[in-house]
C-alpha cells in the first residue's frame, strides 16, 4: 500500500472489531483507487450508529451449505454488519389439527448431534451445521414440526395442530398463550444460567402486550416482526432491548406471494431502524432509541444464488443505512456506483467468470486438420477443453462430439457461471432417458427429448416441453 512518500498508516479500533472494521475502510478505498495501491492523505474518525447490524436467514426452510455460509461470514464482514442470524428450525403449513399427513410433511433442523439419542432430528443429505459463531434461532413452541415428526410426544394433538409443541394438553387457547410467556422465561434462564448467553426472542403482540409484558423478563432482547400485534415503540418504552425486523421494509420471503425483493432506493431515501410504520407506532425519544439495536434483512428463495442475487445490493443498503443511521441526504446514483465499485470483497457470491470479452468460451468441433478430434475455444479467453469417452464426427454435414460411453465428459473446469449469460448449444437427444449435460461442483443440468431438470442444494426442478426434441436442435 502507497500513502505517500513519507507518511505512514495507523488504525486505532480500541478493540480488536475496530481494527477489522478499519482495514474494510482502507480496502474499499484501495480497490476504487484507479492504481488499486494509492489511498489520500488524511485521518478519520468513524464510528457504527446501532451496535447491531445483522442480517438473518431462514436455513429451516431452505439448507443453505456451511461453505455457502461461511463465504457469507466473509461478504457481510466486507460491509462491517456484525451479526449472522441462523433461522435453524421451520416447517411446511399445518392448517389443522386434524391433518394426518404431518408426519410426512415438510420439516427442517440443521444443528447434528453425536449423541445417539438425537439420530434423525437433523435430516437429508449432511444438510446440518456442526459450528459457527452465530445467532442460532430455534423456532418454538410454534413452527416445531421437526421437533414433532422426531417425538410425537411433544405434538399439540387436538389443541393446535402438530407444528405446535405440547405445552399444557388439557388447556384452553387462552391458557396456552399464558404459558407461552413461562416457556420463554424459562429457556431464557436456561441459556443463561448453563450457557452464559441472553436469549433473543422473535415475535411480539398478545405474548407481551399489558397486563402480561412484565412476565417477560427485560434482558430477553425482542425481534419486532409484526406491526398488527403490537409495536417497537411500546417494547422500547416497557424496557426491552429491540431489534427491528419489521415485516415490508426488512422482511422478505420471496416466492410466497409477498414482495420477492427489498427495494434499496426507497430504504436508501427515507428508512432507518426507528421507523416500524405509522409515527404512532415509530421510535421518537432518546430514551426509546437507546433500546433500538439495530435491524435485519432476511432472504429465502429456491438456491443459495437466488437469495444472494437479491441479498448481495441489500447487504450494502443496509449496512449503510446502520453504520450512518439515516441517508435522506445520500445521492442514490452515487452510492450504487460505490457498490459497484468497492464490489462484494474476497468471495466470489456472484459466480463471476474472468473473461477477456463478452463470450466466456466459445467451443468449435474440428474434424480436419492438425486440431483434428479436438474442441477448440476460439474465444479470446482459449480455455483447454479436455475429452473423455467422445468421439468426433459429422452429423448431418455438421461437425459433432458424440456422447455414447459411460461415463463421456468434455471437461472446461470452469467452475459455475451466476446469472445474467445465456448458453447456447445444438443438442440431439438419442433417447428419452435423462442424461447429464451440463454440471459442476454447485449444480446439474440434465436432459431427455422432452424435459429438462435443473438440480442444484438437493432439490430437483423440472422444465417440461411442448414438443419433443427428435431432431438436431
């Protein structure tokens, strides 16, 4: 790094975060400089509004892979947030508690444990977390059909349906909400007394609402998430620390009929974390404030790379936003340009390819020729093509790699190209039998003369045709 010829660099973070969140300054400043090694003279001072700037996503309904996560401990660092909320357990909707399908019905928890007697909690293929320093979220008593389908024992049978766990058989309704605020009390103790950690509870409303709020302990920190319950400024105004995860601005499960992404412009000129809805229900005075931690994002969708092509500009929006507290005067335009500039930091979550030109391979069959047999790239990229168990030939007056072995592979070790490029190729199928034709370490393509599939994090998605690919197409 070059300051100038005679000055030097000091960063003084008072503790070990600040030092970090320092070099993410001078790094972001160093990757814009048009040399990549220059930074201005000068000193700074900087500081984070809100203590907590976090984002959460939802790993019950949708595994995300523990090296996905940790590329994402990276990338959130590179934007100075400070907090990975795991949303470790969840469920597919029971409408009834008379449905007998909910054995066999959607559940995922993600923490495995060595310990015989919890085999089978954490189900699929390796799809648990062993450790991370994380906010873990156990989602409870309600969302628990994990819990349920492992021991049906703790199932709500005939008092709620079965996503709800057991907390008193014989009561009614109203009863069940009251020992609703003995169980969160009574884990809250529990995480502290055996394991030194405050609890975080999500959700407000009828849990806390007066007369009952005081049954709640006020070192439980509260995840504010929906504004028709109840409203931060009565949590902050009761004692409790808040988190502002408000369902709209922050909250998003894209693909369920709601809102498929944060709209970073509109966060960027008129939201902060003190903002919930209505000015009724907003957080106004200082005293209120000093109770306002900070805020979430949240992301859900069918691949680790959807989410991230929604999340990747929220991340930095949000970041923004919690380290500067309110942007009314940012310049929109100007602040994505930056974005674009400073880039996602040492991870590749975009799935970017370096290319010399807009084609990243351009692949041409020679059979003439001292190429003869061989793939070429006659990009100006040249990747080396390597073949195993084809064979070259002409097929219709056309140049043509033939598939007939198992297992047959043109190889390119490219890895895997995110979104935003377009694949072009002829294929004709021989049979109707699904074969392989594009894959790598992330995910599949296959293809039959009628269908393809496209799996990718242990789900299968099939694209049906309206016609059957008989010939060269």
């Amino acid at each position: 790094m070059v300051v100038d010829h005679t000055c030097w660099c000091n960063l003084d973070g008072g503790y070990p975060a600040g030092i970090y969140y320092g070099t993410r300054a001078i790094l972001q400043m160093l990757v814009q400089a048009k040399d990549k090694s220059t930074l201005r003279v000068g000193s700074t001072l900087d500081w984070p509004d809100y203590e907590l700037r976090g984002f959460m996503i939802d790993d019950g309904r949708k595994f995300f892979p523990l090296s996905f996560l940790k590329e994402y401990v990276k990338f959130m660092g590179w934007f100075k947030m400070n907090t990975f909320h795991l949303h470790l357990n969840d469920d597919d909707f029971l409408f009834s508690p008379n449905e007998t399908d909910w054995r066999t019905k959607y559940a995922g928890f993600r923490l495995h444990s060595d310990d015989p007697a919890w085999s089978g909690l954490a189900r699929g293929p390796n799809e648990w977390k062993i450790a991370l320093t994380i906010l873990p979220e156990f989602d409870t008593p309600a969302h628990a059909l994990a819990f349920t389908q492992f021991n049906p024992k703790l199932a709500s049978n005939g008092v709620l349906d079965q996503s709800y766990l057991n907390l008193n058989k014989t009561e009614t309704y109203n009863l069940m909400k009251s020992e609703f605020r003995d169980y969160v009390d009574t884990m809250a103790r529990y995480a502290w007394e055996k394991h030194g950690k405050h609890a975080n509870v999500w959700g407000t409303g009828i849990e806390f609402n007066q007369p009952y709020h005081d049954s709640i302990d006020t070192n439980i920190t509260i995840s504010h998430w929906a504004n028709w319950e109840d409203s931060g400024k009565n949590l902050t105004d009761w004692g409790y620390k808040v988190i502002n995860i408000n369902d709209g601005p922050t909250y998003i499960v894209p693909k369920s009929g709601g809102q498929d992404n944060i709209n970073n412009a509109y966060m960027l000129k008129i939201w902060d974390p003190t903002i919930f809805g209505s000015p009724a229900i907003n957080i106004n005075t200082v005293a209120e404030k000093a109770n306002l931690l900070a805020a979430y994002n949240l992301g859900k969708t069918t691949s680790r790379w959807e989410t991230h092509r929604i999340i990747g500009d929220t991340m930095a929006t949000m970041a923004q936003i919690l380290w500067n507290g309110s942007q009314n005067e940012t310049d929109i335009s100007a602040f994505f340009e930056s974005v674009k500039a400073v880039g996602q930091g040492p991870v590749n979550l975009n799935l970017e390819i370096p290319t010399k030109e807009e084609r990243i391979v351009d692949l041409v069959v020679k059979i003439k020729g001292e190429a003869k047999g061989e793939i070429l790239d006659v990009s100006n990229n040249h990747h080396t093509a390597k073949l195993h168990g084809v064979s070259v030939s002409t097929i219709a007056g056309r140049p043509a790699v033939i598939f007939s072995k198992k297992p047959s592979t043109v190889s390119l070790n490219l890895g895997t190209k995110g979104f935003n490029n377009t694949l072009a190729m002829w294929v004709q199928p021989s049979s109707n039998t699904m074969g392989t034709l594009l894959s790598s370490s992330d995910a599949t393509l296959s293809l039959s003369s009628s269908s393809i599939e496209i799996q990718n994090d242990n789900y299968t998605y099939p694209v049906s045709f309206n016609t059957t690919l008989s010939s060269r197409t």
